[in-house]
C-alpha cells in the first residue's frame, strides 16, 4: 500500500506505510550517557583518595599506639627515651631536635621503636623520667603528622 490519498470532503489525508523502527541510541544520547559516567567516576576517584589517605593515618595510629607500652616500661624504669643516635631524646615539650628510628632501642634494654607502615617517617622524640612524660611523632606518606603522649595517647598533629 503506497502512498494512497483518500479524498473526503475537501480534507486530504495521505497514509503511508511506516518506516522501519530505528534501533540503537542517537549519538546525542551515548555522549550524554558517558558524560553522565565521568562525573561520576570522578566522584569516586575523589572519595576513594580520602579513604586511602585516611587509612594510611589509621596505620600510623595503629603503630605508634602500639610503642606507648615501651614508653611507660621505660619512664618506669627511669630511663628516658633514646634518639636515633641513642642518646637521650629531648626533655621539652613539644620536643625538639631529635627523631628516633624505627627497629632500635626505645631505652637503653627495652622495647624497640616500632616498624611504621610504608612511607611514613619518625619525626621527633622526647621524654623526662622527673615528670613521667614523654612523646613522639611520625610523618605518613600523606604528610599528617601524628603524635603520641602519655597524656593524650594518639592523635593527628
């Protein structure tokens, strides 16, 4: 049946027969679609570098958290904390110019400093066994600084 015209009156209406359906997506609505995708993907990138940074500080807590038993075993035996050159680290507060090293002594026959995760560096030491205090801070890959006291225990910087 093509193109037939009927006449009625003086209204002519023309019927054809239909087009075949289309199938698949218009490029306009593919390019909307992969838009629409990169936002989000981005999103996700953002949320899942939060997470890693996050992480990465909780593992620094984490073992930091675990040195604070040595320290007090140290205090308690009258003896401060050792530096990276084992020698006493400082006696201010916040301490200042010394850093200890991961794996030597914390005191002299003591516990050791702990092993920190990947990345992160020790920063700076301090303890004064006349006050019981002590300190000592770290640096993950993040750049956060965390700091332990006997006072405050673990804590962003």
């Amino acid at each position: 049946m093509k193109n037939k015209t009927f006449r009625q009156s003086s209204l002519q209406v023309r019927f054809s027969e239909p087009k075949a359906e289309r199938v698949g997506f218009t490029l306009v609505e593919l390019l909307v679609v992969i838009a629409i995708i990169g936002i989000l993907s981005s999103v996700a990138i953002v949320n899942l570098n939060s997470a890693r940074e996050k992480a990465r500080t909780a593992a620094l807590e984490q073992a930091l958290g675990a040195a604070i038993p040595g320290a007090v075993f140290c205090i308690q035996s009258d003896d401060n904390l050792l530096d990276d050159a084992n020698s006493p680290c400082s006696t201010s507060f916040p301490p200042a110019g010394t850093t200890w090293q991961s794996g030597d002594d914390m005191c002299s026959g003591g516990p050791l400093w702990p092993i920190l995760p990947d990345g992160a560096t020790p920063l700076t030491c301090g303890s004064n066994i006349n006050t019981g205090y002590f300190a000592f801070a770290a640096q993950s890959v993040d750049g956060v600084i965390v700091a332990c006291t006997n006072s405050q225990g673990c804590f962003e910087w």
